[in-house]
C-alpha cells in the first residue's frame, strides 16, 4: 500500500505541475486576448484544483508515514539542526499546503466573477502564485540545501 502511494505521488506532482502551467497559459491567453471564458477553462479551472487537492490527500498521508518526518516530530531538538530534516519535516509540507489554499482561493474566486475578464485575471493571479510557491517549495536535484532525484 505504502509503495503504491509513493507512485501515486510521484505521477500526481507531476500532473499539478503540468495542469497548473497549462491553467496558468490558459488564463493568461485569455485575458491578454480579451477571449470568452468558455467550459474548457472552467474545466481546467476545476480540474487543476481538484489534482491539487488528491496531491494533498497522498502527500498528508506519507508525510505521516514518513520516516524522515517521524525522525523530525520525535527529535525536534536535535533535528532542527540538520536543513534536510527541518525542510522535509516542516518547510515543504508547509509550503505545499499554502500552495494549496492559494490554489482552492484562486479556483473559487475565479468561479465566481462574472466577467470572462475577471475570471482570467483572477485565475492567472492566484495559480501564478501557487505555482510559484510549489516552485520554491520542490527539493530540486540542484539546491544546494536539499535535494531529491527528478524520478524516484
């Protein structure tokens, strides 16, 4: 079950990344072209924060599970020195979670503006920011604080 949920998450940050980026360009096209806000960019809307969310589910689920993170929580005093521990065991959950409430805030208010205008400027607003804060908070193979192979 334990692996199972670990591939589970390794396909689904990926599918975030790709649908914020494609909602993200969406939005930005539309409302730099002045185009109507037509079902396929409610769908896009709808659909990157709904992978957002199952992100969520699996990541709270291993975060709990986690080894690294049980180390963490249980040795607070001691692995607060080590940056690997700390990022894992609080900056990365923390900052995806964010990542997250920006995301559902920009997929709700962005529902409900009225003018196609509104909604793409509201979605390129709040996506563009969670985006960016899902940027910051990966462990990318080449920071040089912590760091994690692209595919595990």
């Amino acid at each position: 079950m334990y692996q199972t949920l670990i591939f589970l998450h390794s396909i689904l940050r990926w599918l975030v990344l790709l649908s914020l980026v494609i909602a993200v360009c969406r939005a930005a096209r539309g409302y730099y072209r002045g185009k109507m806000f037509t079902a396929v960019d409610n769908a896009v809307r709808h659909w990157t924060a709904t992978i957002g969310h199952l992100q969520l589910m699996a990541g709270l689920v291993l975060y709990f599970q986690s080894p690294l993170v049980s180390f963490f929580l249980k040795n607070f005093d001691t692995a607060q020195h080590s940056f690997d521990l700390v990022f894992f065991g609080m900056i990365h959950s923390l900052l995806m979670f964010v990542a997250i409430v920006v995301l559902t805030l920009g997929s709700a208010l962005s529902k409900r503006r009225l003018a196609d205008k509104s909604k793409f400027r509201t979605m390129l607003l709040w996506y563009a920011a969670a985006l960016l804060i899902i940027f910051i908070a990966i462990p990318w193979p080449f920071s040089p604080f912590v760091h994690r192979p692209y595919f595990r």
